[in-house]
C-alpha cells in the first residue's frame, strides 16, 4: 500500500513537469491571451488516460496490476492535467470581464475533452479485439 503512494507521488512529479513543459511551449508559440497550452494538456490528458483506462481494464488488450494503473492514471494523469488551473483561469477571465473567452475555455475544455476520452477509449477498444 505504501508503494502504491510512492509510484502516485512518482507520476504526479511525471505529469506536473510534462504539464508545465507543454504549457510554456504553446504559450512561447502562440501566445498567453487565452489559455490554450491548459485547454491542449487537458485534450490531451484526456485522450491519454481513456485511451490506457480501456486497454488496461478487464478484458482489455493489456492487463496491468492496479499499482501501474495508479501510476499512470492517477499519478501521470492527474499530475499533467490541469482543471484546477482551468478553474483558476477561468476565474480570472470572467473576473476581468472577459465572459466569452471565459465560457469560451470552459465550453471547449469540456467538449474537446469529452471527444478525446471518447477517441482514446475507441482506439484502445479497436486494439483490444
């Protein structure tokens, strides 16, 4: 049980770099006016944890043991996406004003997310046949 804390704590220190390298890289690349290095870790967290949720779960293509699914989903996961931050940012959007580049990021974090899970979810699903 303890280990099983560790490998979390391992991957969350995994995703939280990962999260933090791809947010300053979309940022130097296209610009801090919207969120959008959080709005593509969130897409792509998304797609990442539905696609290794499927391939890893009963009768999946892959069977893992609960400790590396924990350090992947909960830890590796958990650590790169970013909805506390989405909140944050959020916040401050509306806070200034800006209510439709506010609704703007929620709206197409939660669509685009929603996409993404559903595609890494079909991927691992066409695998696991």
């Amino acid at each position: 049980m303890a280990w099983s804390y560790l490998w979390v704590a391992i991957g969350s220190a995994i995703g939280g770099m990962l999260r933090f390298a791809c947010s300053l890289l979309i940022a130097e690349r296209i610009g801090e006016t919207f969120p959008w290095g959080t709005l593509a870790v969130n897409i792509s967290g998304s797609l990442v944890i539905g696609f290794f949720y499927t391939l890893t779960e009963p009768g999946g293509r892959f069977l893992v043991g609960t400790t590396a699914r924990q350090f992947v989903m909960v830890g590796i996961c958990g650590g790169f996406t970013t909805f506390s931050t989405l909140s944050l940012q959020t916040l401050i959007l509306a806070r200034d004003g800006d209510w439709a580049r506010a609704s703007t990021n929620v709206m197409a974090t939660i669509a685009l997310c929603m996409l993404a899970v559903w595609i890494g979810h079909i991927a691992a699903a066409a695998l696991n046949r």
